[in-house]
C-alpha cells in the first residue's frame, strides 16, 4: 500500500465548477504539500501545509491531521488549471524535508 | 522562478555509457535533491544533499551517485547507464524540513 494515496486518478470538469483533490497518508507527518505539474512538464509548489487551512487565489488546501487527510479545492475552474496535482509528505522527524509522493491526479477543465 | 537550472534538457545514451546530469542553483539553497518520475509511480528521491560534500541517499538510490562539490552544483552520475534509468529526472531545491521546494525545469533520459 502506497503511503500516499490520491483520488481521482483523473478528473474531468466544466469550467466554472467546483473542484476538489483528495490525498491521504498513512505515515505521521510534520508537512504536506500540494505540487502543479504543467502539461510541459514543470514542476510548481502551490501551498506547505501542517494545519488549519491555506488560501491562494481561487486555490484552498485544508488538512486534518488527526484523520490524515488533505484536500485542495479549485473554485471557478478555468481551462488553464489543467495539470497534474500531486500530493506529497515530510515525515515527522525528517529535517532534511525529504519528500514522499502521491501519483498525481490529473485534472482536465472543459471550456 | 527559483533560479534552478538542470543540463542537460534532453539526452539519448546507450546501455553502459556513463552520465552526469547537473544541476545549478542560484539561490544558496542549503538541501538540494534528485528525483525521478516515471509513470506509476510518480516522484521518487534518488539521493539529496544538506551541504558541500554532504550527501544521503533517497528511496530508489541504486546505480547513481551524487557529488556536491560547491553550494550551487548538485550532479547525478549513472555510472553504467541501463534502460531502467530511462526516466525523467528533477532536480529541486530547498530550506529543508517544513520549507518549500523548487523544482527544475527536469531532463529526459533515454536509455537505450
């Protein structure tokens, strides 16, 4: 069993919907991230979370620590939201902020 | 941008051959780190280092090595490349546990 699991795989929307990424973790942790993959390829952090909640735009991550779950919602959709979103951990303990990944879940917004 | 550049882009090799893959950094970022993305099984750590001359390795460490031998250089070697290694790798950067990472814009290599 992966130690970071994400759902869905893959997602498609119409543009204007809510959208919301789920990832879960079966390991104590002191951080989560949520990571962009551009359909290029690069690479972007979008939010560093160990509690509570983080907003950014039309972006929102909130993480549970007790029940070891992450979500990150996308309000009003838009077709350059497109991307894979992965969820990745930091150990508790680690100081290096050595990182474990999620598979990704690929989302495609419909205009 | 976080000022993270990775040499080269894009490289074809042939089973055997040795590669270095660089990585440069602009921002005296202390943790530097190698990953590899294949697909699934998304983003793996290869090895990372928290210093000039201080390297550990990652989860999926086997068949490369590292060396820092300055702040901003961080190189990846396979030794003898196999066509296992074919992947995508990314190089990202950092203040350690609890701080962001930067990612590099990533090489592809092909083994064939």
């Amino acid at each position: 069993k992966n130690e970071v699991e994400q759902s869905p795989q893959n997602l498609t929307a119409q543009e204007g919907e809510f959208i919301t990424i789920n990832c879960s973790y079966s390991v104590g942790i002191s951080a989560l991230h949520w990571l962009q993959q551009h359909p290029g390829g690069g690479i972007v952090s979008l939010f560093m979370l160990s509690s509570g909640k983080k907003k950014h735009g039309r972006l929102i991550a909130t993480i549970n620590i007790q029940e070891k779950h992450s979500s990150l919602h996308i309000t009003a959709s838009h077709p350059r939201d497109s991307a894979v979103y992965i969820c990745a951990v930091e150990n508790y303990g680690g100081s290096q902020g050595n990182l474990i990944f999620g598979k990704g879940t690929k989302l495609s917004v419909k205009p | 941008d976080a000022g993270i550049t990775q040499s080269p882009r894009h490289k074809v090799t042939e089973t055997g051959t040795p590669v270095t893959l660089r990585c440069h950094q602009t921002e005296n970022h202390r943790y530097m780190y190698w990953y590899r993305q294949d697909p699934g099984h998304g983003l793996r750590l290869i090895h990372y280092s928290y210093g000039v001359k201080d390297t550990d390795k990652g989860e999926v460490s086997d068949g490369y090595s590292v060396s820092r031998s300055k702040t901003e250089d961080f190189l990846l070697t396979l030794e003898s490349a196999t066509s296992s290694q074919t992947s995508v790798y990314f190089c990202a950067i950092g203040g350690g546990a609890q701080e962001t990472q930067y990612f590099g814009p990533g090489t592809r290599l092909l083994v064939l």
